[in-house]
C-alpha cells in the first residue's frame, strides 16, 4: 500500500484517514447513496451469508434500459428526471417508469394514478415519514407525472421498504377486491418477505442482488418496450460495485452483464451540489486577504466532541499558494458538499463542543489517489 493518506467519507476507499477528518464520516455519508426507507442512517451494510443468487444470462426482452442516478430528494434533480420523463413519454412513446420503490408502492401509486383523487399519494407520502421520499418535491415530482404523463405505468423493483405500512395496506385492498390469488398479491408478499430478511440484518449484498432480480422481473414482462429507471447514483453505475460492502457489482452493473449494450446510464447526482454560496467572507493567508465563499455548516452532534464542520472556497489563491508545503493527506471531491474544480483551494474549519476551533487548508491540483479526484493539504506556517 502506497504511505499517503486518504480520507474518504463516503464509502469503503479509505486507506489511512486523518483523525480531526474521521468526522466528516458520519455526517457525509449518507445523501445520494442512502435510499428512500425505513432503516437507520449510517448502519454498515453487512455481507449476506446467503448465497448470491445468479440470474440466468438468457435475456427475453429486447427493450433499452434507460437509467438516471440521483441524490434523493433533490429538487433540481426531480425537475431534470421530470422533463427527461416527460420527453421519452411524449416523443418516444415510452409509458413504463421503474423507480427505487417496493413493488406494492409502485402498484398503489399507479392505482392513484387513475383516481380522481390523492387520497392514496397522502397515505403513501405519510409512509415515508423520516426518510428523504418525505420531501414536498418528491410529491410534486408523482403529480406532475399524474397531470402530464397519465397512461405512465410505474415498477417498483426495491425491497419491501414500509411493508408494515404500505404493504400491509396494499395486501388489504387485494383481499377487498377478491385479488387474494392474483400474481400482483404473490409479488406482495414476496416483497414484504425481502423487507423482512434486508432489515433483519441490515444487508446491502441482499438488497443489490435482489434489487438486480426485481428489476429483470419486471423488465422481462414487457418484451421489446424500452424503459427509463430512477435510483439513488449508488446502484446505477455501469462499472461500480454495491456502496456498502464493495463485494459484488451494483444493480446497473449486474443489468449490463446480463443485457449488455442495451442498457444506459447517466448519474445526475452531480446537481445536488451545483449551488452558489451562501455568503462571501474574507480571509488571511501570509498577510493577504482573500474573498472566501462560504458553503455552509455540516453538523457533527453526537459524534464525539465535534460540534460541526465549515466549508470555504478562497477565490484567486492557486497561484499564492501552490508551491507552499503539501502534507501527505488528501479529501476526496466527494466529501465537500460543492463542485470542485483544478486549481481551486479549500478551508475547512472543525469546530469541538467546547468551542476550539482547527482550521485546514487544501488545493485541488488534479490529483488522483486510488482512483479518487482529491484534494490535497497543505500547510500555511
């Protein structure tokens, strides 16, 4: 292993983090990668003691596969997905939606989708109370699909997140209407049971792999019609491996393997951090003042005697400060919650409970550590 140092928050990549940094873990980990359910943030994926189920590589569907990979929640992001939507619908003539939901929410929301009301969408939308589905936009985002793209037909091929919600809901209404037999109440349950198994151990292998079946499921159902999927940038990337355990390839992976060139992705994840500072403040390095961009505060409470972390861009500084002494330390473009760009320098300030304050500095030379674009320290003394 190469000596440097490189601080990773938001995932597996780490080889040797600095300790004032380790912070950043807790509090930058969970965003675009997490996804719309009912489990703890920041729990550790644990590896599946089952055996991975290997899906057969003989392909009945003839359709593209057209993938989107978002941070969850995103206004910009939901507008984009929209429009993108909107376009296939109307000018391809594409009417299958699949998005990172069970399938007994997906099923309930298309039966909203042809109510004269959102009696449903509210009971749905109340299910995803303390995750980042419970977002105004993320409700908008369904109503503007109902009003603009109305014969769209919505697959969830998630894990039976809320299965004791909108699952047991959605088992109701099938017995009411005599669909106790049905294929739709077999696929129910079946997601009910893989809510049950993922949350009983917190297993990310689980729930990529079985993610992977759902989605060849559905998608084998519809013979050559083409299809656009919305999910977390986690489980889109073509060439990546699952977010938590980085043991087996990620769902768009597995599906590329098994369709190969029919399937395409774009992650649009980038969005979530295309903002404009909140403020401009100045500050002093080697007795010259420069505007510095504020980004904004990251809380740390409860993560040891970290109170929060601040971000700052100094503007015009490359220049002043790139042959200063480099330390062997390096903060991936991930961790900061703005684009980052070459030739650009960083101040982070990491602020304790009793009110110390430690200030580092950091420039974006094109560096690549692991395989990660990284910032890397240096020192202003």
């Amino acid at each position: 292993m190469n000596s440097h140092k490189l601080t990773c928050l938001a995932g597996a990549k780490i080889l040797l983090v600095q300790p004032l940094l380790l912070a950043l873990i807790v509090i930058l980990v969970v965003s675009s990668l997490t996804a719309c359910d009912n489990s703890n943030a920041g729990k550790t994926a644990i590896k599946s003691a089952q055996p991975t189920i290997v899906t057969p590589v003989v392909a009945q569907a003839s359709g593209s596969i057209y993938l989107y990979g978002e941070a969850h929640g995103v206004a910009k992001i939901l507008d984009k997905e929209y429009k993108l939507w909107f376009q296939y619908y109307h000018n391809e003539g594409m009417r299958h939606l699949f998005v990172e939901l069970p399938y007994f929410t997906a099923e309930y929301l298309n039966l909203w989708m042809q109510s004269d009301n959102d009696d449903i969408l509210e009971e749905i939308y109340d299910d995803w109370e303390w995750t980042l589905g419970h977002n105004p936009d993320v409700k908008e985002f369904y109503k503007k699909i109902k009003s603009e793209c109305p014969e769209t037909i919505l697959h969830g091929t998630d894990i039976g997140h809320q299965y004791e919600t909108t699952g047991s809901r959605f088992l109701s209404y099938l017995v009411a209407n005599d669909l106790g037999e049905s294929e739709k109440y077999t696929l129910t349950m079946e997601a009910i049971r893989q809510g049950r198994v993922f949350y009983s151990k917190e297993d990310g292998v689980y729930r990529e792999d079985t993610m992977t079946e759902n989605f060849i499921r559905e998608f084998e159902k519809l013979g050559n019609e083409s299809v656009m999927g919305i999910y977390g940038s986690a489980h889109t990337g073509l060439d990546e491996m699952d977010h938590g355990a980085q043991s087996i390839p990620c769902m768009a992976n597995q599906l590329q393997d098994h369709y190969g060139g029919n399937i395409y992705s774009e992650d649009l994840s980038w969005m979530s951090k295309d903002i404009e500072p909140s403020r401009v403040d100045y500050i002093t390095l080697h007795g010259k003042e420069y505007k510095a961009s504020y980004f904004g505060k990251q809380d740390l409470t409860g993560f040891k005697d970290y109170a929060y972390l601040e971000f700052w861009r100094l503007e015009d500084t490359y220049d002043d400060v790139k042959n200063l002494p480099l330390v062997d330390n390096y903060l991936p473009y991930d961790n900061y919650p703005m684009l980052i760009e070459t030739g650009q320098v960083f101040v982070i300030n990491s602020t304790k409970t009793d009110g110390s304050v430690q200030r580092d500095y950091y420039l974006s030379s094109g560096q690549v550590v692991e395989g990660v674009n990284s910032t890397q320290q240096f020192t202003v003394d």
